[in-house]
C-alpha cells in the first residue's frame, strides 16, 4: 500500500459474500461521501450471487464502492 492507503483482507476466513457488506462499511464509516475516500471491493461471483440485491441498496444510499467481480466458478 501506499502513504495514506488503508488494505483490509479476511484472508479467506471470513463468510462468502462478506467483502461487499464490508466495503459498504468502509465507506459509510469514511464519512466522506464527495470522494476523497475510493473504497474498492474485490468479490467472488458465489458471493456477488449472495449479495445482488445489496446493488440496489448502494444506489438508495448513494454508496460509492468500485467492485471487481472475479469468475471463479
């Protein structure tokens, strides 16, 4: 990471689908909603499968997370 960057990982020992949720956390948590803080969010597709509808509650609250969704089968 750089000066200033923050990494958060549950190296694999948390529930599928938890890094979306988390993500979530970490940018309301932020408390900077113009920006300043870019919160990426690295997912499974069997996760991404579990959360879909989380999609529609990141737009209601304006939630400004950049996922990356990975084909792992």
């Amino acid at each position: 990471t750089k000066l200033g960057q923050r990494f958060f990982s549950s190296n694999g020992n948390s529930p599928m689908g938890f890094s979306m949720c988390g993500a979530m956390g970490a940018w309301l948590a932020s408390n900077n909603k113009v920006g300043k803080y870019r919160v990426i969010c690295v997912i499974g597709d069997g996760g991404m499968n579990m959360n879909i509808q989380e999609l529609q509650t990141m737009k209601n609250y304006g939630i400004g997370v950049k996922e990356f969704i990975l084909n792992n089968y």
